[in-house]
C-alpha cells in the first residue's frame, strides 16, 4: 500500500503542516505546484527532502486560485486548463532533476480533483496535459471516477487512491467540505479506517453503508489537525498488520550495472 500526502503547500513565510515530518512517513508526497499552494523556494525544497528520503514526487495540480486554496471552481476553457497543469507539471519536473529525479505521477487538488470526477471536460483536460507532457505519468483518482474512465480510454494509468481522514457518501464520493462529517480528526476512528481500506478493500460511509473501495494509495492530509502523528499512527498500524508501504511507482535501478 501506498501512503501519499499533500505537501508543499506553504507560501513565501506562510508555512502549512510539517513537510519534512511527513517525508518521513509517507511513500509518495503530492507537491504543489504554485498554483493553489507552493512557490519556487517551497517546492525545491520539498523536492530535495523527497529525493534524499526515497520518496515519490507526485505534482499536485490546481486551479490558478492562491486566494481560495484550489478549492473553489472554474469552468476553464479547455486548452487553457490544459495548459496550466502542463506548466504545473513542468515547474515541478525542473526542480526534481536538480535532485536526480523527475515527477512520476500527477494528482489533481482540490475543486479541480472534484470536477474532473464528475466533469467529462475537465477530466479530458487533466489526461491531455498528462499524455501531450509524459503520458506514462500515472493520475491519482477515485475508483469509478469519470476522471478514471477519460484517462482509462486515453492509455493513461489510473491508481485509485482512499481516503481514511474524508467522509464517504454511500455512492462512494467525498462527503463535500464544509458538511458535517467531511474531515474526520479523531486519530483511532482515522487508523480504523485506514487499516480497513488496506486490508479489507473497503470503507463505511456517512450514513452506514459498507462502500467497497479497492485502492492502491491511501491520502492523508497534510493540513488536517495532527497530520504528522496520525500519519505515524496509520504507519505503524499497517506495519503491524504485515502491509507493505511502497510507492505504486515502480522506481528504476539507479545503477543498472551494479
């Protein structure tokens, strides 16, 4: 199983969570491109944690909205969303090969992750920039998702990820922040919920339903209250139940000769 965060995503002497904690926990870190979160200094120095650590660098793509975290929709023009999650992607990529790395999946943040699992045009959006930048580059996204299907039809690799610390709907999407139940902050019910999804496929939604949820990722927030000892928590909670935690990435040899 693979445990991934969102990170980077702090902005100039503005700092949000404890990235360096969380590298140290997570396989595979969702950093922002600058866009909703990050700039320049935060993800080069995310990127240089991540290298040294063994961590897969993921970019974490968003609307062009600093002001609202990402978190509020636009109906872009197609191309133009198109576009700015290639730049995105590239900004990000640059600063991985300073490390001897490159970016190695994209998952969308946010408003944008939500229209494109609903919304046929930005989710075409989001798997064009993928295939005309790197499309052997994975996407993160719910099972079912219409995301899932456009990238599916595209030759783009989906991986489906959970999420231990959001609320499920009994159709298997997100509770929507700002209801009640949205994001779940008390530690023991959050490591249930993680050690459920990873060994047992599956999630208990808002209303009680059972909603089966195969997935490869687990997501914890990096912003959530107490992120770095529930991740520690969900950590040693899957070790302890003999889950291996890796990457979904298959990582090459760096030294094929040796």
């Amino acid at each position: 199983m693979d445990l991934n965060a969102d990170l980077g995503e702090g902005f100039g002497i503005w700092r949000l969570g404890d990235d360096e904690a969380l590298l140290d926990l997570v396989t595979s870190a969702n950093v922002a491109c600058g866009f909703h979160a990050g700039d320049a200094m935060t993800m080069r120095r995310v990127c240089e944690i991540a290298a040294s650590r063994g961590v897969t660098v993921g970019a974490q793509v968003a609307y062009r909205d600093l002001a609202g975290f990402g978190r509020r929709r636009i109906d872009y023009d197609i191309s133009e969303l198109r576009d700015e999650i290639i730049y995105q992607i590239a900004a990000l990529d640059g600063f991985c090969r300073l490390y001897g790395e490159h970016v190695r999946y994209v998952k969308p943040h946010g408003a944008l992750y939500h229209a494109a699992a609903t919304d046929v045009w930005q989710a075409s959006a989001v798997v064009a920039a993928i295939s005309d930048y790197d499309r052997t580059l994975p996407v993160l996204c719910q099972p079912g998702s219409t995301l899932d299907s456009a990238a599916t039809g595209e030759g783009v690799r989906t991986v489906f990820e959970g999420y231990a610390d959001r609320g499920y709907l009994a159709d298997g999407t997100l509770v929507p922040r700002g209801q009640p139940g949205a994001v779940l902050s008390n530690v023991d019910a959050v490591v249930a919920r993680a050690f459920r999804l990873a060994t047992a496929a599956e999630i208990e939604a808002h209303d009680g339903t059972i909603v089966s949820c195969a997935v490869e990722s687990l997501c914890l927030h990096g912003d959530t209250p107490g992120a770095v000892e529930l991740a520690r928590r969900v950590r040693t909670a899957l070790e302890s139940a003999g889950v291996p935690l890796m990457s979904f990435v298959e990582r090459p040899d760096p030294d094929p000769e040796g």
